[in-house]
C-alpha cells in the first residue's frame, strides 16, 4: 500500500477513534496513537473499535494501537491530529521527530493551530511554505461519542467539511493529498475554518448563563436544549454577531451558525427548539469552557481586537468565565500574539495566511 494510504490518527478520545473507524472502514491502513497508553486499553484488548450509527453496528479491527510514537508512525507521511485544541501543541511536539518535508499534518477542528504551528515545526527546520503541508479543518469529519469501553457512536454528516493549508495558496496541494481520506470544501485560509467552529458558539455564552444550573446539576444537563432559553439564545446570537464581523474584517465570508449546521447536514433545531432529540442528557463536559473559551471567544476577541472589531459580548464572557473558573483564560488563550500575528494590521495578516511571508 502507497505510503499516502497509510494514515496515522493522533488522539482516542471520540474524535480519535471515529475518525479512525471511518478510515479503516474505507479501505486505509490506519494507526491509533495516544501520548497515554491508559486511554487505549480497551482498544488495544479488543483490537479495534466496536461502532454503531451511521456506518451501521460492528466492529473495526485497527493494525495499530499504541503509546509508541514510533509503531504509530513508521512509513506513514498523513498526519490527522484529532485532540482537544490544549492538546494539539504536545501532540505535535510528541510527532516532530517523525515528520518530514514529505508529510501532511492536519489539525481535525484546528481552531487556527496551524498558525500556532509554525513556531513548533520551525523546531525541526520544517516549513510549511514548502515541503511539509499544514491544514486544517473547521470541524471533525464526522460526530462521534463514546458509547461504552473501545466503542463510539458515529454519525456522518454527508458534506464535505471547510479545511485550508497555511499557508493557503497550499490548499489546493491539501486537498490533493487527502483525496480519499477527507472530503474537504477548500477555503481561502486557516482563518475560515478557525472562526467558523461552531462550538465557539454554541458552549462558551449557554456555559455562563446556566453556570448555576449545571453545578446543581453536577453537570447532568442537556445544554443544547434545557440550557437554551430565549435570552440565551440571545446572548449566543450576540456572540456569533461578534464573530460574523471579525471574519468580515479579515475578507472571510461570514456564515451565520445556523446555517454552519445546516451545513454539516444538522440543523438549529437541535439548540433552537426544546426538547431532547438526542433522548440522552450529557455529563457536560469541562472542555465546554476549557476549550471553547480559550480557543474560541478569546480568539475572537484578540482577532477583532487586531482588527479593530468591538467584541463586548465575547471579552465579558472571557472575563467573567475566568472569574468563576479561576483561570487566567485570556494569558492562556489562542490569541494574535500566540499566533504570531502581533504587530500586524488586517491587511499584512490577510498576505500572511495566503503566502506565508511575513511583512518586511
């Protein structure tokens, strides 16, 4: 099997795995790596991942699933990072030394990682404006949860998700390399797919405003329905107006949230209507603020800051999760410094995503 074939999926959480389900499900040799061998333990006594959903209930056997990054990623040159945004940094630095100007890297919901990445790969001598491709999508490939040990629910969404290389005149070259292993609907940059994640949306403003409700809950709390009253969806639309003006700033087509779900064959229903569709109320998950809020409405902020774009709605949530989190959320957060875009104006960060040169 060529080398393109063989891919190596970073993360066993429930990105992880259903990506790595789907993959070997089409045909690729896939491998499954974990920085923590604990998280692999029922993958690796089964030898594989039980599924149920959209590719219908069985079980897919995986070649590899290991800790040792070198059984992960010997002989392969395609790369999918599929770990929560605080992650993706170690993750990266834990492949560095297995990657080459023949490889492909992609952060699955990067949150515009690839910006932060340079730095990292510069590490190794590596450079994305040749050589090695960096991207990035907007979302998983596909939805997935864990279900029980080593088996996830998979719900695929039909569409092909918004992705783009840094730098983005690469994208095209991205796609190409991915052809057969992600559907990609190319974007003009890594800022297209960052600012359009819809979990940015959809958790940091409905987390704040039913703080109390899910601490007395001990977080057994639909938040996508139970949580989602009139005045927040208000509070969320405020947020994503923030957002849809930022993106605007930085020449991106603004697309509303309720159509990004449309987009992913979902539909606003399912946070704009009550009820429970999903027939299951979550433990709400702590990465709903510790995520969502340092790599999404921080983000927004920095960037709408850069750009001279108000951001009230999103700097209030930043300040007060950060209050009652007790974490400093804006130091730690994805911002245009840590992307390494300070001291440019809208127009030299617009040049830098597309080319990669930074400005004289």
């Amino acid at each position: 099997m060529a080398e393109e074939r063989r891919i190596a999926v970073l993360g066993a959480g429930p990105g992880g795995m259903s990506t790595a389900a789907v993959l070997t499900r089409r045909g690729l040799d896939v491998s499954l790596y974990n920085r923590s061998p604990k998280a692999l333990e029922p993958a690796t006594e089964r030898g594989g991942i039980e599924i149920e959903g959209s590719l219908g209930d069985g079980f897919v056997a995986l070649p590899v699933i290991t800790a040792d990054p070198e059984d992960a990623f010997a002989g392969r040159r395609v790369f999918l990072i599929a770990v929560p945004a605080y992650g993706q940094m170690p993750m990266l630095r834990a492949l560095l030394p297995h990657l080459n100007d023949e490889s492909t890297v992609v952060f699955l919901s990067g949150s515009c990682a690839s910006l932060e990445a340079v730095a990292v790969l510069a590490e190794r001598g590596l450079d994305p404006r040749r050589g090695i491709v960096l991207g990035e999508t907007f979302s998983l490939p596909q939805s997935g949860r864990i279900v029980g040990p080593a088996k996830v629910r998979i719900r695929i969404p039909g569409s092909r998700i918004r992705a783009a290389a840094f730098p983005g005149r690469r994208t095209d070259e991205l796609v190409k390399r991915l052809d057969g292993v992600l559907e990609l609907l190319p974007k003009p940059n890594v800022l297209d797919p960052g600012l359009h994640n819809p979990n940015f949306l959809i958790h940091p403003a409905p987390m704040l405003l039913n703080y109390a409700a899910v601490e007395r809950a001990e977080g057994a709390l639909s938040i996508m329905n139970e949580g989602m009253t009139p005045g927040v969806l208000r509070c969320l639309d405020a947020v994503d107006a923030e957002r849809c003006a930022v993106a605007a700033a930085y020449g991106l087509e603004p697309i509303p949230v309720d159509e990004i779900y449309r987009e992913i064959g979902s539909s606003p229903d399912v946070y704009r209507k009550p009820g429970e569709p999903f027939g299951l109320k979550d433990r709400i998950w702590p990465r709903y603020i510790e995520e969502d809020v340092p790599y999404g409405t921080v983000l927004i902020s920095s960037l709408g800051d850069l750009a001279g774009v108000p951001t009230p709605v999103c700097d209030g949530i930043n300040h007060i999760l950060s209050v009652v989190e007790q974490k400093d959320f804006w130091s730690t957060g994805r911002t245009a410094a840590r992307l390494g875009l300070e001291g440019m104006d809208v127009a030299q960060v617009r040049a830098y995503v597309t080319s990669g040169e930074r400005p004289a």
